[in-house]
C-alpha cells in the first residue's frame, strides 16, 4: 500500500463528503474522530473510510494515532475543511514514485468568507511524508511533525475552505482559546495587566493590516484583521482570568456569601 490519507473529524457531516473524494486516489482513508454526535461516522463508513476513535484535546495525538493504524509507506495529513485538487493528486503520485525527500510541505489556497486573500501570504504546511521518515507529532496546539530526513516542497496547492461564517468559525475559537490560555499559564506567562492587552492586539493588528497588507483584500481582509485581534484578545482574557487572585468564582461566591449573611443576621 502506497499511500494512506488520514482525515481529522468531529461534527463535521457538511464538509466531510468532498473531503473524502477528493482523497480517493489514496490507497486507503482514515478518519481519526474526536466523538462526532452527527452523521459524520456515517458519512465515513458509506464511503469506506477506516475509523480511528480518540480522545483528548491534543492535535499531535489525533495525528500520531492515525500514524498508527496508517498502512501506507507514505502519509498525508488533511482537515475536514481541506480539497486536494487533481494537479496536487498527480505530483503526490509522482513524488512518490521518485521522491527526492523524505517529506514535503504543501502550501494552502485560502478561502476567506468565500473569497482567497490574495495578501494572506504562503501558508504552507508539512503534511506529506514517508510513514518511516516521521518519528512522531509535537505539540497539543500548533502542532509539527519530527521528520527523520529531509523535507522539500511540492508545487501545487492544497485548497483549505476556512471561516465560512461567523457561527462556524467562533465556537472553535472560544474552544481552543482555552487550551492556548492553559499552555501560556503553564509557561509561566507574566501577569496581565491593561497595557499588555494594547499590545498584544496592536502586534496583531501590524502584522495582519501593515506586514501581511490583508487590508488591500477588502472588506474580507478587514474582517479578518479584526477577527485576529479578538481572537488574541479571548486568549489573553482567558488567561486572565486564570491568572487572577482570588479567582473570578472565589470572587462572586464571596459577595453572595456577604449577602446570605447578612439576611441570617437581620430580619426586615
């Protein structure tokens, strides 16, 4: 077996369909799911996708355990929200025939509310290695894989089909705002204080309008400079939040416990 296609899901029975064609010229698919409750496992076994279930809220897990169970001598890496298109399928084929390294990164055709930003640079991604070559994933967010050997790159793009809409897109930014606020509270992050907020959303807002110039995208690339901001601002909330002593609960559990008492004392 050539080649193994290992596709990260949960809840994701809107996309996963095109995801899966768009595989097929693999030897074998495998969805690694982190407790889909929709049709998604369905979707899957209807089209012949192996099932890998797992648990927890580390990425380079979900990566390693589809490694695991992967058969191919080569290993590509997709999300639900990812097409190859048949140019990439045929140098994928190629290189594997007549591979020059033991992995390559692939660079990403973004889509933005429905629109590729031109000024979103290259976002290119190390997806595509030799199963013997890939000692193992890194990383609970942001996640990388250790790579026995060198890495190149292909030339055609995958396309990534991102930010949809605003109800698809905040929920996974409340959600793994909580993890990146643990990881920087581990790391012993320095207290938050009002200036600290200004900044970190200032080097947001110059990296995406003035370094990346998204701003000469339109209205897309606005809302995208913006979203970046607030999506930095959660996170460094949350972290806040830990942070704070007494703890936000300590805090309101007190003042209730004021009030309760001062009825048990006094009558109206």
């Amino acid at each position: 077996m050539k080649l193994s296609v290992i596709i990260l899901t949960y809840n994701v029975e809107d996309e996963i369909i095109p995801a899966i064609k768009s595989s097929q010229f693999a030897d074998e698919i495998i969805a690694v799911d982190t407790g889909s409750t929709d049709g998604t496992l369905d979707i899957c076994r209807k089209n012949g996708v192996k099932i890998v279930h797992t648990t927890t809220d580390s990425f380079s897990k979900w990566r390693n355990d589809g490694a695991k169970v992967a058969k191919g001598e080569w290993l590509l890496y997709l999300d639900s929200d990812e097409r190859i298109p048949v140019k990439l399928a045929k140098e994928i084929l190629a290189t594997i025939q007549s591979p020059q390294h033991s992995a390559y990164t692939i660079s990403r055709y973004e889509v933005f509310l429905g629109k590729h930003l031109n000024h979103w640079g290259d976002p290119r991604v190390l997806r595509f290695m030799k199963r013997s070559a890939l000692k193992r994933w890194e990383g609970k967010l942001h996640e990388q894989p250790k790579i026995d050997g060198t890495i190149g790159d292909l030339r055609q793009q995958m396309v990534h089909l991102s930010h949809k809409n605003i109800d698809e897109k905040l929920p996974n930014t409340l959600l793994w705002s909580k993890t990146e606020a643990k990881m920087l509270y581990d790391a012993g992050h320095p207290p938050m204080v009002g200036w600290r907020f200004i900044r970190i959303m200032f080097t947001e807002f110059w990296n995406r309008a003035v370094r990346q110039r998204l701003w000469r995208d339109g209205t897309e690339g606005w809302i995208e400079i913006i979203y970046q901001m607030f999506s930095k601002f959660v996170t460094y909330e949350r972290l806040w939040e830990m942070q704070r002593k007494p703890s936000l609960k300590e805090t309101y559990d007190n003042i209730d416990k004021q009030i309760l008492n001062e009825w048990s004392d006094k009558k109206l």
